[in-house]
C-alpha cells in the first residue's frame, strides 16, 4: 500500500518487504539513538527537517537515490546528499515533508514509494537542525530527473554494490580536523552527514562489506571551498556525530 504526500497512517510490516530489504527494516526498528549520533536533538527546538533514503532494485541489484546539491546554494553547496530539506507547516510530519522534498527534487512519485521505517532523529549543532532520516522502498520506481536546477544540480541511482566496493570507500579529512566516511561512485565524492548516515545504513542492512578504514584523503579543494563558503565551515564540523566508528580516529579528538 503507498502513502501519498501527507499520511499520516501507520507505517507497513516489514514482512511486506522484499527479503533483501528486511534486515534494514530489522535493523532500524532496533537501533538506538545513541548508535547514529552522539548528540541528541534537544527536548525542544531546533528546525525540524527529513530526509529521504530511497532503497530500490533493478536488474543490478538493490540501489539507493541520491541528489548532488546546486553549487550555488549557501549550505552543503555542491554536496551529495539524499532528497530533503525542512518541514512545510503543511506537511504531516517528516514522513509527509520527506515525500514532497523528493518529489520536488527530482520528481519522484510518491504513490510508488513504501516507507517502512523512521530512524532516530539526528541533531547538527551549529545550523540547530533536527534531522528525521525516513527508510523507504521504490516499490514502483519511475524515472527522476532534475526538477529545479537552482537546488539540484544531478540525479542519481546509485548501486549498493558500488557504494559496499570496497575500492569505493574511503576516508577524507578536512582541514577543520574533521574526518569521515566517503564513497566514491557514479562520479561524486559521497561525504559529511550524507556519507556517514550512508554508512550506518549499509551496516544495519548487513550490506557493509570490509574495506580499508584507513585509507584516508584529503578533500579536493573546490570541495573544501564550496564547503566553508557563507559559513559552512562550522556546519561541516558536525557531521562526524553520525559515525561512531571515526569517533576513536578524529583528529581533534572530541566534539
């Protein structure tokens, strides 16, 4: 049964689920707040927004969407990221405001897509944002494209395959000190919040494969120029909280 934008029913049993799809259904029905994020979102406040991790499957297997952000937005400019941004007052919650983001992007059609987990809410301290990551399954899938090239700059349908390579992945650092997961597929440097809830998601859906953990790069520096344009250098810090593995390797030792 899909949800158009808006629903606010109960979400469906993962035994509805393709079989390869129901470890990650499992997974994100068990895992603690505290296993994607150091920091909590407070008690109240903060700007609430959702993102969408989009799990499909072809003729090459399970993928997953991806969006690479406008270069000429003032955060995360130029970034891979999943389908999102902020809740509307007319959304019916991030499930809702998740859906209508993605739609918006890149013209998904929400009536062929299954939602069937809500992970924690994850905190970003310095923009004070409330993250909802919403799981869901491309039971139908239609094509996608760039819908407003002012906020989108491409679109991807990405392998799991590719992105679990371990010849993909890799570690990049910052010159803030942050250090963190990155993958390298269909032409993008995968990293920051994107990467490191990307690779909590692998892990939870038992598609992680082992690779070099400490392979680490620099980032290019068109990418650290985008990054710390209009202040996003402080936001960038924050996306090590997602992946508890590189807590024992940063740099900076904390924070």
């Amino acid at each position: 049964m899909s949800r158009p934008i808006g629903a606010a029913s109960e979400l469906p049993a993962a035994p509805d689920l393709p079989t390869w799809l129901r470890p990650l259904a499992d997974g994100a029905s068990r895992v603690r707040p505290e296993q994607l994020s150091r920091l909590l979102p407070p008690s109240e406040g903060g700007r609430r927004s959702a993102v969408l991790i989009l799990l499909g499957a072809d003729e090459d297997g399970p993928n997953v969407l991806l969006t690479e952000r406008a270069p000429t937005l003032r955060a995360h400019a130029g970034q891979p990221s999943f389908p999102g941004g902020r809740l509307d007052p007319s959304d019916d919650g991030p499930v809702a405001a998740a859906l209508r983001e993605a739609n918006e992007e890149t013209g998904l059609d929400p009536d062929g897509v299954e939602v069937f987990a809500v992970l924690p809410d994850l905190f970003l301290t310095p923009s004070r944002s409330v993250v909802t990551p919403v799981l869901g399954w491309w039971r139908r899938p239609t094509s996608v494209r760039v819908v407003d090239a002012a906020e989108v700059a491409s679109v991807h349908v990405v392998r799991i395959a590719d992105l679990v390579d371990p010849t993909n992945r890799l570690r990049v650092s910052h010159p803030s000190g942050y250090v963190g997961p990155a993958f390298t597929v269909a032409g993008l440097l995968v990293w920051g919040f994107t990467a490191g809830l990307l690779s909590q998601v692998l892990r939870l859906g038992g598609f992680e494969r082992p690779w070099d953990a400490d392979r680490v790069e620099p980032l290019p520096a068109d990418v650290v120029d985008l990054a710390t344009r209009d202040q996003a250098a402080a936001e960038v810090t924050s996306d090590n909280h997602l992946d508890p593995a590189d807590h024992r390797r940063d740099r900076r030792g904390g924070g």
